[in-house]
C-alpha cells in the first residue's frame, strides 16, 4: 500500500478531523477553499510546480480522495472532494506511524460498526484500544489503483486487492480477499458515470467490513500470543524499559500487575462476544468473515475454537 508523505498525511487529517466533528453530514465534500479554512494552504493542496508533487493529484489518483461535485460559480469552478475508506485506512497508517494519532474521531460515514461502539470499547480497553487500533490499520493492506485505461468501453486497471494479517498464536497468517476495481477520476467522463457510482461505493463498503472485521478480530484475540501479551502489558502500564540491574523496579508488584492484566484480557474479550452477539448486524459481519477465513486457511484449529464463541 502506497505511503503518505507528511503533508498528504495532514491534508488527509483535515479531511478526517471535518468529517469527524461533523459526523459525516459535510454535504457534497470540502473544497479547496474550505481546506485552506482548516489549515491546509490551497498550493500546497494543489501544487502546480512540475518539479514537486501535486498532492492532489496523488491522493485522487490512488483513490485516497474521490471529487463528489463540480460547481460553475461565475468565473470560479468549485470542486468538492471526499476522502475515502481506502483514503481512511492509509490515514491511520501514516497517523500511527508518526504518533499524530491523539484525536481520532470516527464518524458512521466509513466505519459505522466500529463508531457506534467506539465509546463502549474505549471503556473495556483503556489505553490498550490505541495500541489494538494501530495493529489493525498496519495490517491491512490493499493493492492501490495506480493506472488504468480505457479501451472498447471497458476498464483495464490494475485488481483491489486486501490483504489481512490475522495473527494466530505465535503467527500472522495472510488472508487475501479481492475487492474489485474503482471508476478512474480521470476516465469516469469517458464512461458517463455519476461522481457517486455504484461501483466505488461497493468497493468503499467492502474495505469498510473488512477492516471492522480484522479490528474486531484483533479485540478478541488480543493477547493471545506471550509476546502480544506482554506488548500490551507494557503499552498499557507505562513500562517502557525494563532492567534487570535496575533497583528500584519492584518484580514483586510487576508479576502482580501481569497476573491482573491477563485476568482483565479475558474479562474484555467475554464483553467484545457479548457485544457483538447484541448486534445482529455487527455479529453477521464478523460471522461471515470468520467463515471465509476458515475455508480459506484450511479450518485452523484456533479459528475454528474462535468462530464457536460467536
């Protein structure tokens, strides 16, 4: 999956910010003047220099950003854009990668099983729903839409494809499902598609389930390797270096602390069930995904135990 650079990843930012306080009723999308509003200077969304990258383009071309409106105002053409699932995921990549994640908000516009309980999760989780929420988005991975063509009234472009990395026990094991192939920004006039087709949304839908399905995945299986275990340990109590010539470190109240910590990872994984079993939709999700999973991977004896508790 194609890497943000730091100005696209705060150009995406605004984008997730708006639509966040917003709750996703932003209308026909955010134009470049309205971005300028939220801190992102007009050049830099669209830079014109042919040595630099135009990071418009670059974030519409690989379907980060989709345009949902053109507008003839007198002599000004307004545009209207709106970031994307695909746009979302490589958002939280790039955010966790460079600890700019401190004030996600989620909206119902891409992850509306995930928003809706977002709070309830926070509660059950604590600071451990950061470092869960970080695994998630660094292991999903689509193969972008990069270039395509038109040709005999088709579209010859390159396969969606998302990648998952389930971790089972001590392993990630690859689990690759095929999404389709999104209506080029720059063919759509040729084909006389409206801004909002079909097509895009299917494929914005699909990637949605997929990741609410690994995130819920990862709250449930949380842990379940030592090493996770003892990740999230650390992550959650604010150990970031342990040394055994240390003398103030009290072993005693740390074994302690690990004995609580696994106890309480049981207890939350008995409330996500619970959860999800409370939602018919949110449980049909995650079901028909396990079940696609465990015919892909061969009935893996762990997922199988898994899929029984739902």
């Amino acid at each position: 999956m194609l890497e943000l650079n730091d100005i696209q990843g705060k150009i995406l930012t605004a984008f997730v910010d708006y639509d966040g306080q917003n709750q996703g009723e932003i209308g026909h999308g955010v134009t470049s003047g309205k971005l300028e509003k939220l801190g992102i200077n007009r050049k830099t969304f669209d830079n014109t220099d042919p040595k630099s990258v135009n990071n418009k383009d670059f974030l519409i071309k690989n379907y980060f950003l989709r345009i949902t409106r053109k507008e003839k105002h007198g002599q000004q053409n307004w545009i209207y854009y709106k970031i994307t699932t695909l746009g979302l995921i490589a958002y939280l990549k790039w955010a966790f990668n460079t600890d700019s994640s401190t004030n996600i908000i989620f909206s119902d516009t891409f992850l509306p099983l995930i928003s809706k309980y977002f709070k309830i999760i926070y509660e059950i989780y604590g600071n451990t729903l950061s470092n869960i929420l970080s695994i998630t988005s660094q292991k999903i991975n689509v193969t972008p839409q990069v270039t395509g063509t038109f040709k005999n009234n088709s579209i010859n472009s390159n396969s969606i494809v998302c990648s998952m990395s389930l971790r089972i026990g001590d392993f990630d094991i690859i689990y690759n499902q095929f999404l389709g192939k999104p209506i080029l920004e720059e063919i759509k006039h040729l084909v006389d598609i409206d801004y909002d087709d079909k097509k895009n949304n299917d494929l914005n839908q699909k990637l949605s389930e997929y990741f609410t399905f690994l995130f819920y995945y990862n709250l449930i299986n949380s842990g379940s390797s030592s090493n996770e275990m003892f990740n999230l340990f650390l992550s959650e109590n604010n150990y970031l270096h342990i040394e055994n010539d240390n003398h103030n470190f009290d072993k005693k109240e740390f074994r302690i602390k690990f004995k609580k910590f696994i106890i309480k990872l049981k207890k939350n994984k008995k409330k996500i069930l619970k959860l999800i079993k409370s939602d018919p939709k949110l449980h049909k999700l995650i079901s028909n995904n396990f079940d696609k999973v465990l015919v892909k991977l061969n009935q893996t004896s762990i997922l199988e135990d898994m899929r029984k508790n739902l």
